[in-house]
C-alpha cells in the first residue's frame, strides 16, 4: 500500500504532483492538462531565473512558453519555502498576464473608454488578487475552478470571454 503524498512530494524517487481538490458538480476531481502537469514537474529542475525568463513569454505558440496555470502553481508553492523575492516575481509576471487576458476598457480607436469594460476588468483583477491573497494563508479551491476556465477556452485563469461568463465568475 503506497503512501498518500503531500501537496507534492515524492514516490519511489519520481516527483509526484498532489491532485487538485476542487470537484466537478458531478463529484469529479478537476485535472490538470498532462502537458502542463509534466511541465510542473519539469520546472523546477531550471535554475530560477531560467524559468523567469520562460515565464515572461507571453506567445502560446513560442518554445519554452510555461503556461499561467504553471504559475499559479509555483506562486502557490511559494508559501512552503517562505521565499517573498521569488513569489513577488512569479506574481508581477501572472499579473501582467491576467491584465493582458481581460478586454481592456479603451475603444479600438483609443478616443473613448468603456465603464462597463473597465469596472468587469477592474473587478475581474481585483477578485483574482484576492483570491491569491487568501490562496497564501490558506487553500482556496476556485483557483482551480479557473485553471479548468484556463484549459477550455486557452485563455488565463479567470479570464472568460464574454461578459456572461465574466460576471458569472464574479459572483
């Protein structure tokens, strides 16, 4: 009988990612893509700044490209080695992220802005900072809910595309 890793941890030598927990209506555990579970363990093998440099590519379709969910995986790893320098830069890279993510309030001309745009962007950012907040003291489950948002539609966690979904999210 194996035993039950920790937030992660190691079986038989070979790095092993603890499951998310947050589940599905239907009972089911979310589940990370393969592709960036196996980046996840990958990762941390690069020196820090190596995996910084990745991080800040911002094109999907660039080689060594490291997906935002990599991210809040890392951030949220940072709390355990109590390393404020490395989770401020891991954090003002996703930042960067999940404002280039959300519609940006100016008009295609750049002459008008949108207050509906801009108060969804503004509570869109808002409710993700706060939610990596309390994600640093204790677990906060829909910081998985958005890595599924993530997966399906190729954008950054919490980053809907219509203005439905946005709101729905918001609440």
């Amino acid at each position: 009988m194996g035993t039950k890793p920790g937030p992660d941890g190691y079986r038989n030598g070979n790095p092993v990612l603890a499951p998310l927990r947050k589940r599905r209506l239907t009972g089911e555990l979310y589940e990370r893509d393969r592709n960036v579970e196996a980046l996840i363990a990958e990762l941390p093998a690069l020196p820090r700044d190596e995996l910084l440099g990745r991080a800040v590519i911002t094109k999907r379709s660039q080689p060594g490209y490291v997906p935002s969910e990599c991210l809040v995986h890392f951030i949220r790893a940072s709390r355990h080695d109590n390393n404020q320098a490395w989770f401020e830069r891991l954090y003002r890279i996703l930042m960067e992220r999940v404002l280039r993510s959300v519609p940006k309030s100016e008009s295609s001309d750049g002459k008008t802005e949108s207050l509906t745009r801009s108060a969804v962007r503004d509570k869109v950012f808002s409710r993700f900072v706060e939610m990596l907040s309390a994600d640093r003291a204790s677990y906060v489950d829909k910081l998985e809910e958005t890595r599924g948002c993530s997966r399906a539609n190729g954008a950054l966690p919490l980053a809907p595309r219509r203005l439905e979904e946005k709101l729905e999210f918001l609440s």
